[in-house]
C-alpha cells in the first residue's frame, strides 16, 4: 500500500530473520532496507499469474506466510483471485500460514457495505480450507471460530499483535521533565491517547472522562499522538491539550513512560491485536480500555488492565477518574501489565510462536 511496509511486518521480519533467511514480497514501491530482502515488485493482488509466478521462483521449502486485512488485498477488501492464488500454491504442495488481523467486515443494510461483508466470508472460507495454519491475533475470534467450526480447531493459534513501539530508556526524573516542556508542574497527572484519529476509537469518550476528572479532582492534562483526532477535543482548556501528531518511535516511548494513564475506549473493545494497548503494557503505562464483542476469554479476566463495557461510557469515565486518583492502584496496574507483556505478547514470544508453526510444529488450539 501507499508508505510502504507496515511497522508489524518490518518488525515481525527483522525478528525472524535473525534465525532464518526472509524474504518480504509486497507492492510496487515500497520500501527498502531496514536490513531486510524486500522485493516490492507486486503490481497488482488480483493478478493471479503475476503472483504464481513471484512465489514459484522461491525456493519449493519456503514457507509463505500471508499478512491477511482484506483491505490490504483490494478495493473494499475484496479479492476473489487471492483464495485461488492459495489453492494452487497448496496444490503444489507449498507450507502456507495465514496471520489475519482482520478477517472480515460486519453485515450490513447498506447494498455496497453488504456485497462487501459477503465478499469477505467468501474469501475466508476458501482461505481457511487451504491454509496450513491460521494463526488468528484476537483470541476472541479463534473462541467464535472453534465453536462454530470445531475442524479447523487444529488449524488455529493465537497470535497477538506486539508493540510497534520499541522501548527505550529513561532518565531519572523523567516525567517531570517532559511535563515541563508543555509549561506543566511535575505534579501535574497526564491522560493520553495514541493511535488513529478515526471515530470508531471513541477518542470522544477521552474527552468525557478528562473532564470528568477534572470536576473531580483538579486540573488534568490530555497529549493525543498520532492521527488528528475525530471529534476535536474541547476549546476550553487549551493550556492543558497538546496534539503531537505523528511522533519517532523514540519520543512516542518517552511520552508513554511520562503520562499516568493511557486512555484506549476501543469501539468493539480490547484485543489482542491492538498494538497501541501492548505499547501500553510495554512502557508501563496503566490502560483505561474498554471489554466488547473483540475482547476474549483471557482479557476479560485479566487484572493488568482496567475496563468497563463497551457502551458504558459512564462506568469508563468512573474507572480513568479512579485511575488518575490513586497512584498506587496505577503503580500495582503497570507492573503486572509489563509482566503479561512479556510472558504472552512480546516479540520474542510471538517470534517463537511463528517459527514453531513454520517449522510444523503443531499448534494448541484456544
């Protein structure tokens, strides 16, 4: 796609590339570098021959493993060539593994938004009969998926989305100097969000919760990194907003390790596949998220973050207030929050994961 590589497959490729040869096969233009084989020679998806020739000049003992978001593939996630592309390739006896992050968009009223949610199914159908391994990065999905289907159960394996946002490290007092470059006192707590500006990240709901919290307990910061959001945020305290936009990796770690709570009101709820939640849990941040239909049995249970329902947006503005308020719980929060992080989500983790499906091993199912 236009920009090149996204940050998961670089960082995914560098950590297996430290123990195998990898080579990544993407569109035209992307890229290059970042001490990776990139062939950025993909004209078109659909191209079912173009693509058959690309992974017959492989050699026949590579894996491929397919990053799969439909929309990745075509023009409102539709490509009805990729399932045949796959079907051949296992024909030919080729080991392929699907790693979906998304897999396909809701049912809808809409004519065109249902052709494309047909489409979808229709494509992971075929996809999943011929895949080898589908290594799914929400567990809720592979839960959904083992009850309806209880065949493919061996098929599935929980693969979480790590952080995208390497860590890095940090002088004492910190916190109070980055404050500092805003005009902020030390004391000052800090609310913040990173991630796209779109609506369905209910970046509104911050908004509620910051001034809820502000009635409460005093004056309050709020930093958005990333996307410009949608809905603006309120013109009344313009001393206590900043929007810094799109940061270097490095200056969006040094924020994370400087505010008290990052806010992440998720409009289907908190997955495994949500790379702004595990920079959280990585830098030690404590999160204040939201449980929904995407959020499975493990996250649900889990006291390394807090959570209300995905459509209470009173018991979320609660819940950042009580956070904000009691630096102990946000203390106790954080560290058990980097310790899941890096027993079950981190890159070495999932590295390690991938490999044993590239290497046959089979996998557990959920």
């Amino acid at each position: 796609m236009p920009g090149g590589l996204a940050d998961h497959t670089v960082l995914l490729a560098q950590h297996l590339a430290a123990n195998r040869p990898v080579q990544v096969l993407t569109s035209l233009g992307a890229e290059q570098g970042m001490g990776l084989s990139v062939s950025a020679s993909v004209g078109s998806w659909s191209d079912s021959a173009g693509l058959l020739r690309q992974f017959n000049a492989l050699p026949r003992e590579a894996t491929i493993v397919w990053q799969y978001v439909p929309h990745m593939y075509g023009r409102g996630g539709i490509n009805r060539s990729l399932p045949k592309v796959m079907a051949t390739l296992r024909a030919a006896g080729r080991h392929q593994i699907v790693i979906a992050h998304e897999i396909m968009a809701p049912l809808s009223w809409r004519p065109r938004l249902l052709w494309c949610a047909w489409n979808h199914r229709w494509q992971w159908r075929r996809i999943r009969a011929v895949a080898d391994q589908l290594a799914i990065s929400t567990e809720r999905w592979i839960e959904d998926w083992v009850t309806r289907e209880p065949r493919i159960a061996p098929k599935l394996s929980l693969l979480p989305s790590p952080s995208n946002v390497p860590s890095v490290t940090v002088s004492d007092g910190h916190r109070e100097h980055w404050r500092r470059r805003f005009g902020w006192p030390p004391e000052m707590r800090v609310l913040a969000y990173f991630g796209s500006g779109a609506a369905g990240k209910q970046v509104d709901w911050i908004y509620r919760a910051w001034e809820a919290a502000e009635s409460t307990l005093g004056p309050m910061a709020l930093v958005i990194a990333g996307g410009l959001p949608d809905p603006a945020p309120p013109e009344s305290k313009p001393c206590r907003y900043r929007f810094l936009g799109h940061l270097p990796s490095a200056d969006l770690a040094e924020m994370l390790q400087a505010v008290d709570v990052l806010a992440l009101p998720f409009v289907d709820g908190v997955s495994e596949r949500r790379s702004s939640f595990m920079a959280g849990l990585e830098a030690g941040v404590p999160v204040a998220t939201t449980l929904g239909h995407s959020s499975g049995t493990t996250l649900r249970s889990a006291d390394f973050l807090a959570a209300a329902a995905e459509d209470d947006l009173s018991g979320y503005c609660d819940l950042v207030g009580h956070l904000l308020q009691d630096e102990s719980r946000r203390r106790a929060q954080a560290v058990r929050g980097q310790a899941a992080y890096r027993k079950n989500y981190s890159w070495e983790v999932v590295t390690r994961r991938l490999e044993g499906l590239i290497d046959g091993v089979p996998s557990v199912p959920v």
